[in-house]
C-alpha cells in the first residue's frame, strides 16, 4: 500500500511539473501596449558611385531590392502575428529601415580556380524600431543582416544547385525573419 502512494504522489509530482511548462512561451516579449507596427519602405542607400577596390569589389547593385525587403518584412509580420502591420498614422510602433549593402561574395572554388561553385549573398540593413505616440527611437541596429548561401552549376558532388535570384529570396527571407525576431523579442 505504501509503494502505491508513492508511486501515486511521483505521478502527481510529474504532471505538475509538465504542466507549469517550464517558463516557455510563444507569446511576445513585447510590452502589452503594443499591438500594431508600420513598416516605412525601406530606402535604397547603396553607394555605387564608391572607386572598387579589393575590399568592396563584390558589392553589387540589385534594383528593387529595398521594395522586395519591405514586402518580405510585412509578410513576415503578418504570419508571424505579434504586430499586426498598420497604416502609418494608426500604428503604435514604426519601423524604419535602409538598404546599405548588397554583396555576393565567392566561397569555394573548382579545384583548378577557374570558376565558382559556391557564393553567399549578404544584405544589410540599418533599421530602427520608434514608439509612434512618443516619437522615441526604442533600438538601432546598424548592419543588420540577412544571408543566404548557393551552388552554382560548376558544384560538383551531392549539391542543390539553385539561381541567384532564388539565392537572394531566401537571403530576404533570412533578413525578414531576423527583423521580426528582433523586433518582437524583448528588447
């Protein structure tokens, strides 16, 4: 009789604790007091105008990038739930963001160096998160990243070879995903 009350009272003991479910949650980090965001269009602000040297040389420019990303970044907040996206004027929280870089820089080689197999494209962002009702900036980040890495057709072995442009939709991808982690994590 006594081992069955234990083992009863361990069973209670273990529901519980599964129960409680340890601390973790889906929920926002973010403070109640904010339900709803406006993403501004992000700005193109890649100098192409700079002299290429050895450091800069595989920054490219890529037209509607920054009109991709701001796309990319509302989806993301809209499937993600935390914010629901608002028109500017309505929204308790504004996102402001700017394309600084595009790069697609080699990573690995064909045994003789004649030509690329592997690439990852980078692209940074400078953006900032404002409390609309106070106009305070909340955080910065400076060189916020997304990436993304590819096999091009010269890839020999068990490799996915896939496109550029699908290489940088999933680089936007990563970035919008990344955004909307910092954005909803506490800060």
């Amino acid at each position: 009789m006594k081992n069955k009350i234990s083992v009863f009272l361990a069973a209670i003991f273990c529901l519980s604790v599964i129960s409680s479910g340890c601390g973790y949650t889906t929920r926002s980090m973010l403070y109640s007091k904010y339900k709803t965001i406006y993403i501004t269009p992000f700005i193109n602000k890649v100098d192409i105008t700079n002299e290429s040297y050895s450091a800069n040389k595989y920054r490219i420019y890529r037209p509607i990038l920054e009109t991709d990303i701001t796309r990319k970044v509302i989806n993301k907040y809209l499937f993600d739930g935390n914010l629901k996206p608002k028109k500017e004027g309505q929204a308790d929280l504004i996102l402001k963001g700017e394309l600084v870089e595009y790069r697609k820089d080699p990573l690995s080689y064909t045994a003789d160096n004649s030509d690329v197999t592997e690439y990852r494209i980078n692209i940074y962002v400078n953006i900032s998160l404002w409390d609309a009702k106070e106009n305070k900036m909340l955080w910065e980040e400076n060189n916020f990243n997304g990436n993304n890495s590819y096999f091009t057709s010269y890839a020999t072995g068990n490799v996915i070879i896939v496109s550029e442009d699908t290489a940088v939709a999933n680089a936007i991808e990563d970035l919008a995903r990344r955004i909307v982690e910092r954005t909803v994590e506490q800060w």
